[in-house]
C-alpha cells in the first residue's frame, strides 16, 4: 500500500499539465486587464484622431472638445443650386 501511495505521489508531483492550464489562464486575463486599460486610456484621443480625419477627407471643420473624445466635425456646406435661367 505504501508503495502504491509513494508512486501515486510521484506521479502528480510530475504531472504539471493542470500548472500549465492555470499559467496560460494567467496570461489570458494579464493579456485582457491590459487591452481594457489600453482602449480605456485611448479611446478618446483615437476617437478624436478619426473625427479629425473624416473632417480633412470631406473638407468640414473640425473642433475639438472640452475632453478627448468630444471633438466634432462640422460639414461643409453643399454647394448652392445654379440658378434657373
């Protein structure tokens, strides 16, 4: 019985599939925490950066926010209709 229990004990000490289980478990969450305060952080400064550039593409003005993220684009106007002659 004893030796039974000896072999059985060596035999988890080696076994460190469920250790890699958790290690990988590990990374997966350290991984998400730092992709929520990235997108956290710069949410706002990218969300601007678009605005900005839809503003230069389609020749509107552009005005920025009291905090990132709050910029806005102001098209510019259509052009006025020929007049009928």
């Amino acid at each position: 019985m004893r030796s039974f229990l000896n072999k059985f004990a060596i035999r988890i000490r080696r076994d460190e599939t469920g250790a890699t289980a958790v290690e990988y478990g590990i990374m997966v969450a350290l991984i998400a925490v730092v992709i929520i305060v990235a997108v956290t952080l710069l949410g706002g400064g990218m969300k601007d950066t678009f605005t900005q550039t839809q503003c230069s593409v389609t020749g509107g003005t552009y005005a920025a926010g009291a905090k990132a993220g709050d910029g806005t684009c102001t098209p510019k106007p259509a052009p006025a209709a020929p007049a009928a002659g």
